[in-house]
C-alpha cells in the first residue's frame, strides 16, 4: 500500500471508505470498540517488573566524565580530513585535541 495514499493531502471520501472498507475486512485485527479503548492501561502499569529490566538494559553507561556538546569554528580542511578516517572521526578528533594539550 505503500504511496497509494498520501499523507500530504486530505483523504478523499472514496480513499475513506476504501481504508475503512479494509479495515472491516480484517477479521485477524477487528477494531476496537469505546469499551475496550478505555480499558486500555500502560505497559509500565501492566507489567512493572518486566518495564524494569527492560529500561536497565537500555543505553549505555553513564559516563564518569561525560563529554559536553559545544559550537567550534573550524577549517573545513581539517573537518575532510577527520571525516576521511571513516566513523570515529569525532573521537579522533577529541584524541587529538587532548594530545595537543598535553592531556
């Protein structure tokens, strides 16, 4: 179904009955009524233990000493020339600023 209708621009009433027409065709997913919407409760709420170790899991880390994110001017030579190592480049760059420093 893929572009056969578009977000960009209203429905037109035939579009309309040819989705809804869909929809009511699909006994595998009927749709719900008033009184099963409003039984509806969170996933956090129905399942706090497993909401839990999920959200343990997501992300990495924190960091001890988390990087801060900053405007910087610079050369659009020395941008190619990080970016032509591939992905890292940012880190690389971070690597060699704390070299040029003395860190």
């Amino acid at each position: 179904m893929k572009g056969k209708f578009s977000s960009t621009r209203p429905l037109t009433d035939a579009e309309e009955a040819e989705i809804q027409a869909m929809i009511a065709s699909d006994p595998d997913n009927p749709e719900m009524t008033e009184e099963e919407l409003k039984e509806l409760r969170p996933f956090r709420e129905v399942f706090p233990e497993l909401a839990a170790s999920i959200d343990r899991k997501l992300g990495r880390p924190k960091a001890e000493t988390p990087k801060k994110a900053i405007s910087l001017r610079l050369d659009q030579e020395v941008i190619d020339r990080f970016k032509a190592t591939g992905d890292g480049w940012q880190s690389r760059m971070n690597e060699a600023l704390r070299k040029a420093v003395g860190l």
